[in-house]
C-alpha cells in the first residue's frame, strides 16, 4: 500500500468522552464536525452511540447524512450552522435539528418546517453566530412558545482558563436564559474544563474526543504511519528536493515517504521536524511536496516499511507547536487518501 495508514483508536475516543463526561453532572453530547474532526463521523458517531451519545453537532446540514445512517433514527443531530436556504429537504428528510443564528433563520425554520424541532443559538459576544441581544428579545415569547430543544451559546476564549471573556460570557448567557424552561448548554471541551458555571444541562465536547488540547491529557486516539516508497545514499554534498534547500554533510541513507502538503501534512513542517520508527527520531530533510516527503534515516540500523508521524512519540499538538497552528487545523487537514483503520470500539 503506498497510502499513509491512519489508525483510530475508538476505544480511546469513547473513553476520553466518558471522562469529559464524568466531569459535569450535564449530560454530554457529541461534536462531530468536519467528518469527525478528520477520522470518519460514521465510525466514530456509530462507536459513541453505542456508548450512550444521544446528542450530536455537525456543522452543517450536508454532514448529517453519513451521521445519521451511522447512528439510525433515535439520537438527536444538531446542525451548528441553522437553517440555510437550501437546508429544508435534508432537514426533514434526515430529522435534523437546525441551530438557529438569526430571525432570517428563525422565520425560514417556522415558515417551511412548522411543529419540527429547533435549537437557539444566542451570540454573547463571539461576534460570529447567534441572535444578538435585541433580536432576541424581539423574538423570545415566540421561541418559548413553539418549544425549543436547546438553547446554547459558544465561548471564544475557553482555552485560557484565566481569561476575563469567560466569565463576561457565562454572565451574559445567564441574563439571556435565566428562568427559561429550556435545555442550556455553553460549554465545548474547553467550558468542561472550566469547572461546573459553565456546564448547564449539556456539554459539548469535540476536540478533546480525540485527546488534543485543550484536553491534551486524555488518551492519544491517532497514529499516522507512512510507507516509505524508494531509498537510496547520498555522499556528502548532496542536495534533496525542491530548491535544494538541504544539503548532505555526512554519507546519508535518504527514504522518501508517500505523503505530502496534499495529504494535511503542511509545507511547514520541513526542517525542525521528525518522523519515527519505534523511538529513534529521523528528520524530515528537504521541501514537503505535494506527495512526497524525504527523511533521513542514516541512524537506523535497516530501511523501514512506515515511519511514524502521528503517534506516541509526537502528537497532534506537538506538531501544531511545529507548524504555528492549532491541533484542529492539523487534525482536519488529514487526507482523505489515507487508508483509515479502526481499532476498539
């Protein structure tokens, strides 16, 4: 196989959901977005099911499908995105349940799918979706009358424990919700880890499912192994890859890997970053391509099938301190070409 062999470990993701869980007395549901932030929301949505997730978020409408075969009929999908204006037939089709952001949305959701379940998403100071203060004082006897299923909001600064937006947020989405009948939620994996205020009656951890930050101490859910394709040795003063930017100072054993910037592994991880085989660190030498990468492998004592990029001896998060990012860029850049295995669940 000439793929990278990315292996997901169920097991690890339903145990950090139950630990994330264990955490708040609110029940806690699911976000599987982006395929599951990269590594398959029918796998990974139909494992959480049959550990108890009942409530799921997916970005918009389109994602819902493969979810919602996975899951079958009984959970509940909320779709992050609302009720765009193409959304209505998959909506009804699949038993989704919009996250209204606007009264542009809430006039489309009661108009076109009257009597269908709706959440509310309220915008306490993200600046990025939700009704805003006075719309939603416009609207709000409207809303509780129809029966909403949820009503939620999203914090900007959860990973920083310490931030003032935290709690400016909690207290806005108290004086927007207080006394309300409805089913609360305000905290994503960061909020779990901001302690009980930020819990309400639901949680909605995503991210840390798969053991990244802001949950990094949860279980790693990922390996990423790729086959090398072609050796060969270099004599001192030797050059590899585009612009020939590295330069052999020593006789090195070069391996090249069948991954590259098409496959998520992104152009700035060239020099400065490692790949293994077991625990012995080879460093990626030369430009990240499109479809290749080069590694030097002159300290191992015989040439590797696969090397290790994502795995226990370099997370996701170490990678995203590499490359100045985040550990969800990395995560939702994995290509679709690896061949995806499951283990667990």
């Amino acid at each position: 196989m000439t793929t990278g062999i990315l292996t997901i470990d169920l097991d690890a993701i339903i145990g950090n959901w139950r630990k994330l869980a264990a955490m708040s007395r609110a029940e806690a549901g699911a976000v599987l977005k982006a395929d599951a932030y990269g590594t398959g929301a029918a796998r990974v949505g139909a494992a959480l099911a049959e550990a108890g997730v009942r409530k799921f978020f997916v970005a918009v409408a389109e994602e819902g499908v493969a979810l919602r075969e996975a899951v079958g009929p009984a959970p509940e999908i909320f779709v992050l995105s609302g009720h765009g204006t193409t959304d209505t037939a998959l909506i009804r089709q699949l038993n989704l349940t919009p996250v209204l952001n606007s009264p542009q949305q809430l006039r489309r959701q009661f108009d076109a799918l009257p009597g269908r379940p709706f959440a509310i998403q309220l915008d306490t100071g993200m600046n990025r979706l939700g009704f805003e203060w006075e719309d939603w004082a416009a609207v709000t006897d409207e809303v509780l009358g129809a029966g909403p299923r949820l009503i939620m909001s999203h914090l900007a600064c959860a990973d920083e424990p310490d931030h003032p937006m935290n709690a400016y947020q909690l207290d806005l989405f108290k004086q927007m919700t207080e006394g309300m009948r409805v089913s609360r939620s305000l905290a994503a994996t960061g909020g779990i880890l901001l302690g009980p205020d930020y819990h309400f009656d639901l949680v909605r951890p995503g991210i840390g499912l798969h053991g990244a930050a802001p949950y990094a101490q949860g279980a790693q859910a990922l390996q990423l192994d790729l086959p090398v394709i072609q050796t060969r040795d270099l004599i001192e003063g030797e050059v590899v890859g585009y612009g020939n930017t590295w330069q052999a100072r020593r006789p090195t054993r070069v391996a090249t890997l069948a991954a590259g910037y098409a496959d998520g592994v992104l152009r700035v991880l060239g020099a400065g970053t490692n790949v293994y085989s077991g625990d012995i660190a080879c460093p990626i030498i030369g430009r990240i391509s499109m479809d290749l990468i080069t590694v030097d492998i002159t300290d191992l004592d015989a040439d590797p099938e696969v090397l290790t990029l994502i795995g226990p001896q370099q997370s996701v998060d170490d990678l995203a301190v590499t490359a100045k990012t985040i550990g969800y860029e990395i995560l939702t850049s994995l290509s679709p070409r690896y061949s995806r295995q499951y283990i667990g669940g």
